[in-house]
C-alpha cells in the first residue's frame, strides 16, 4: 500500500512539473531576503492646531470684554503670540515659529501705522496754550491721524498674520522609513493577531 501511495505522489508531481512551461517549473528554493524598505516622503500639515491655538486665543479676548477681566485679556493676547509659535516649536520647526512669531508682531504694527496715516482724521490737536490759559494761537498743527484708522488697520493686520501662518507655515514634506511589526495575543476562545507600524 505504501508502495502504490508513493507511486501515485511522483506521478502527480511529475505531471504538475511537466505541464508548466519551460522556466517555470515548480521550485522550492528560498527567496531572496528582501531588501531595506526605502524612505517614503509624505505630507504633514498642521493647520488645524495652529487654527485651534488662534480660535482659543480670539475666545479668551472676545469673552474678556464682556466679563472686564483684564487677566484674560491678558491671556488672550499672550496667545495670540506665542500660541501658533509654540505648536511650530512642537513639530520641530523653529525656522517657522520665528517667522510666525515676526508676522503676528509685524503686520499688525503695519496695518496700525497705515490706518493711522491713511483713516479719517479723528485726532485733535492742541495748537498752543496762551498766557490766560486757553488754547489757541501758536504756529499751527502740523500733525494729524486716525485713532479708528490705526484700530482698524491693526486688527486686518493682526487677522492676515493669522491666516498667512496657517494656510503657508503649517505643511512640510518629512522622510519616513515604513517599518510594521506584527503581534499575536491569546484569549480563551482563541487568537488575535494584529500588525501596526509606519507605512
């Protein structure tokens, strides 16, 4: 019996290999290992947290006024700088949290000092005190500006600083190697078996 059993296992695998094309025999020799996984690039974007940081800042203002809490206004403004700056020094990127850090200083003292040069002339000026103690006289006022205009202008400042940071300074390209590993956990029914990694 063995005999015939052996018999009918070389004939069935000298038929396999004889039906298959010539180069593609059956073979059982081992693969190759397969070569080091080569770095990916991908996209990491931000934009949210930068956005969160800025809308919890804006929050803290806006709920300040109405509550006459200088303390939060305080931290509202804090914020608003060194928020969106902070979460640049978190992913690693301090290039981008000084530039961020420039932009929330820089444009709306900008837009101020245009408002104030270029809004309506709501600022008054004292031209000169007499001897009586009235005012008048005196060489006239050269200087003029725009209280609202500098208000104004600081706040489209202080708003395009935070829309250029979020939309130019939260996305970069980073390298990654994909890796996985594998794990198998028992239970009293069974197994469970579960792979994570970077991919």
């Amino acid at each position: 019996m063995r005999i015939v059993v052996a018999l009918a296992v070389l004939v069935l695998t000298t038929s396999i290999a004889a039906a298959q094309a010539p180069g593609q025999t059956l073979s059982f020799d081992r693969e190759a290992p397969p070569s080091a996984a080569e770095p990916q690039t991908v996209t990491v974007n931000y934009r949210g947290q930068v956005m969160l940081a800025d809308g919890l800042s804006l929050g803290l203002l806006v709920f300040s006024g109405g509550a006459h809490n200088d303390k939060m206004a305080g931290w509202g403004i804090a914020g608003y700088f060194l928020g969106a700056p902070l979460v640049h020094a978190a992913h690693g990127r301090g290039t981008q949290a000084l530039q961020s850090l420039g932009l929330r200083a820089g444009l709306p003292l900008l837009g101020g000092m245009l408002g104030y040069q270029i809004g309506p002339n709501d600022t008054t000026c004292i031209e000169g005190v007499r001897a009586d103690g009235s005012y008048g006289g005196g060489g006239g006022c050269g200087d003029h500006g725009s209280i609202i205009g500098m208000v104004v202008g600081g706040l489209a400042g202080g708003f395009t600083a935070m829309v250029v940071d979020a939309k130019y300074l939260t996305k970069y390209e980073k390298r990654v190697t994909p890796s996985w590993t594998a794990s198998i956990k028992t239970s009293h029914g069974g197994a469970i078996v579960g792979v994570s990694g970077t991919f």
